[in-house]
C-alpha cells in the first residue's frame, strides 16, 4: 500500500509504544518518517528495522520539554526530508497520583510534557505547513480526557483534555492552508507505559465490551487514518479507540 506515498512524517515518542507502532503503520504506507525521541538509541533501532523493511526512516533525538530547542529541533527535522507533511504528537508520559496527593512539582511537570509541549512543537510545525500549504497533524489525547481520570491522576486527565481543545485550535487556525487537525484517544492500551497501571491487572472481559485490551497496532491504525488522504474532510475531530469502553 501507499496510501502516504511521498509524505514525510515526524512521529514524537516514536521509540516505543503507541509511537513506535505509529511510526511503523506510516513507514508501511509509504511515509518517509523522522523518528523523534529523547532516547537516541530506541529511535535508531526502529529507523533501523524499518529500513531493513525496505522503508525509508531518520532518526532524531528530542526533549520536548526543552522548549528552547523546539524550533531548531523542528528545523532539524525539516531538513532530514525537505518537509514535514504529517506530524503525529505522541510523546508524553502518565500517572497514578492521588488527588490529594498531586503537588505544584507534579502537576507542572505532567502539563509541561503532555500539553505544553504538544502546542509548541506543533506551533513550530504548523509554520511548516502553511509554507508547504498542507498538512496533517495528529495528536495523542486519551479516554481520561472525555471522563475524568480513574486510575490516571487528575493532571494527566486535564493535560489530554488541553489537547483535544488545541487540536480544534489548529483545525480552526489551519483549514485556509489544507492543514487538518485531529486527536485520538486511547482507552486501555497494552503499552510498556500502560502495563505499569492498576488496571491492566484486571481481566478486561469483565468491564471491556470487545474484551480485550487494546494494543499500539490499534492506535496507528487510527493514527494513519489521520494521516492520509482519507480524512481529508475530517478536522477538529477526536477519534475513540477503547474497545467500547467509552459508551
């Protein structure tokens, strides 16, 4: 298939998990993808066995809460294949704080990561775009976003509902220039980050229609239907991938 034949995508946490299987799902339609994670290594092995697959792969190591570094790390990006046609905003990180519990030190960090940087590096890729004139950004919400964080903690559950906002935000701000914007979110997924939570410890027969828990596959599958021309007609909106969880 070449559903992205020519695009160039750059994936943020694509080292593992959820962004891992996205960079491969778009690497497999035909997208040219830039690997972005703050762990050289990861990214490289992926950009590695993607290559071995016959698609064509760069890696690049990114902080994204140094914010500092956003635009030339965009820049960077830019440069490795000419454009940057497809951006999907997948790396941040989760928690289990009690309400009680979360802190001035806690709640800056989780907003830091999972919101703050997902605007700036998306304002610095939408600059991007509108020179290109077109553009697909994808952004990496969750189910905690549409009813409260359960074994999340409440900052995690605020942070994905800015994105689902911010993405409208970037739908509104970038129709005039063929730029789409659009989140996903995530029920149970058996990531590495999400087998470290209470609740995948639970038999997901017992509260999960589909009964099962969803896997990283499950997310770039909704990830490369933003991606691609299929959407074209689809901004502003927020796709809900949990297995029937939330109804």
């Amino acid at each position: 298939m070449a559903l992205l034949s020519g695009r160039a995508a750059l994936v943020t946490g694509g080292g593992r998990g959820i962004g891992e299987a996205s960079a491969r799902r778009l690497a497999d339609n035909g997208a040219k993808v830039i690997v972005a994670d703050m762990n050289l290594a990861s990214a490289k092995s992926i950009v590695d066995d993607i290559l071995k697959g016959g698609g064509e792969a760069k890696a690049l190591e990114i902080d994204v809460a140094e914010f500092e570094k956003i635009p030339q790390k965009i820049n960077e990006a830019k440069k490795l294949f000419g454009r940057i046609d497809i951006l999907v905003n997948v790396a941040g990180i989760t928690g289990s704080t009690p309400i009680e519990e979360i802190t001035l030190e806690s709640w800056d960090r989780m907003m830091n990561i999972d919101l703050k940087s997902m605007f700036f590096i998306t304002q610095a890729v939408f600059a991007v775009m509108k020179e290109q004139g077109y553009g697909k950004l994808v952004h990496m919400s969750s189910l905690a976003a549409l009813r409260g964080g359960r074994s999340s903690d409440a900052s995690y559950a605020a942070a994905k509902a800015g994105i689902l906002n911010l993405s409208k935000c970037f739908a509104l701000h970038g129709a005039p220039y063929h730029i789409t914007s659009n989140a996903v979110c995530p029920g149970n997924i058996l990531t590495p980050m999400g087998k470290t939570l209470s609740w995948s410890k639970i038999d997901p027969k017992t509260y999960i229609p589909l009964g099962r828990y969803g896997t990283a596959e499950d997310i770039a599958n909704a990830v490369l239907f933003y991606a691609s021309d299929m959407s074209d007609y689809v901004t502003g909106d927020s796709m809900n991938v949990n297995g029937g969880l939330y109804m």
